[in-house]
C-alpha cells in the first residue's frame, strides 16, 4: 500500500529516491526513535528534537506540560522529520559526493491527547515499543507525573520517504580516473548498559537492556 503524494510530500529534487510505501515509512518510524519537530512559534521558525513512538497510522511525542514546542504545536500545523544517516558516498568528484539515509517526513495537525487513561496507554506504548516488557518492571505512574506530561500525536496522512543507497553515481568518463571511489558505512550502535551507581546490589541488566537495538 502507498500513500498518495500531495503537494508538499512529493519529493522534488532527487525524485528518484522518493518512496511513498506505507510499509517502508512504518519501518522507518520504527528503526529510529530521534525526530525533529518544526513548527512555529510567535511567528519565527523552530526545530526541536524529541522522541517519537508510531502506533498504527500515528505518531506520537511527548515532553513536559510546561514545554514551549508542544504548546506551540498544539492543533497547529507541524513537520516533522525522522532521518537515519547509513553511509558517506565517495565518488570521484566532489560534486557527486554523497551519503546514504532513509528518512521520513510527515506534515498534519498536531492533537493533544487528552484523556488520563489514554495518556497513560500512549505512554506504555512508548516504552514498550523501544523495552519490550520493561512496562511491568517498573513502579505506577504517579497522578502528579501523568498530569505534568503532554502527549502529541499526528496521523501519517500526509507523509512521504526518500532513501539513498548504494555506490557512488559518477559521470561516465570518471570512472577510469584512478581515484579510490564507494562508501563508507555509518551505523549506530548500542553500547554495554552501564549500571547506575546507586543500583541495588545483585541486579542483572535485563534482557529489553542488553538486546536493545536501533537504526
């Protein structure tokens, strides 16, 4: 299934790297967590990153009741951008240099979500979605925490993906220029957990830790 590009998800320049299959965007969301937000506040541009979390056909953020960007972006148009850096490409003239990535962006109204049980299930959902079983493990939100916390979501009606891969693209006398050419892969990787020093002693880091997983 794909979406159908509108007039600010078709991708423009570099066309050929547009991808507007659900699936792919989905996967995407899903293999990085880190986005940023733009919106508009007081009538000057803002870029904040934050953390987002997909459930079905939405995303969804979250950060402090007091916080500026989500009250600014509340029922208010907003983009956002998730972008996974997977390579330098090196060709054989620095125009045709490169890189390679997979990114995502998505245009709508941000909405609040309003109602405590729901706060509380998106909340669980994000959890869940990045430490599968963590959830349970940990002590039940206090009313105080739910009510200083503002989740916003938005639907993935609007949105398209572009992705570059492979080797460099070269013109086509250059490649017999004796000029070491290709890619230099990127990737980022989950380190061994390091205990908080004031741990409990006897403590093991639990599996949703040690497997833990992103790009």
């Amino acid at each position: 299934m794909s979406k159908s590009p509108t007039e600010r998800t078709r991708v423009k320049r570099m066309h050929e790297n547009a991808k507007y299959d659900t699936a792919l965007i989905h996967a995407i969301l899903d293999a990085q967590p880190m986005c940023t937000v733009g919106y508009s506040f007081k009538g000057l541009p803002y870029v904040t990153p934050t953390l987002q979390w997909r459930e079905g056909n939405h995303i969804y953020w979250h950060g402090s009741a007091a916080s500026r960007m989500l009250e600014a972006c509340e029922e208010t148009q907003v983009c956002v951008n998730v972008t996974i850096f997977d390579g330098m490409v090196m060709a054989r003239s620095a125009f045709e240099h490169s890189c390679n990535y997979r990114s995502v962006m998505a245009f709508g109204t941000a909405h609040k979500v309003i109602h405590r049980d729901d706060k509380e299930a998106r909340l669980k959902s994000m959890v869940e979605t990045l430490f599968p079983g963590r959830w349970d493990m940990l002590r039940p939100m206090k009313e105080k925490e739910l009510k200083a916390t503002t989740i916003l979501g938005l639907e993935l009606n609007e949105v398209s993906a572009k992705v570059r891969s492979g080797p460099p693209i070269d013109d086509t006398d250059d490649y017999a220029l004796p000029i070491w050419a290709g890619v230099i892969p990127l990737q980022t990787v989950a380190l061994q957990a390091v205990d908080d020093p004031r741990l409990i002693a006897g403590l093991v880091v639990p599996d949703h830790v040690a497997k833990f997983k992103i790009g």
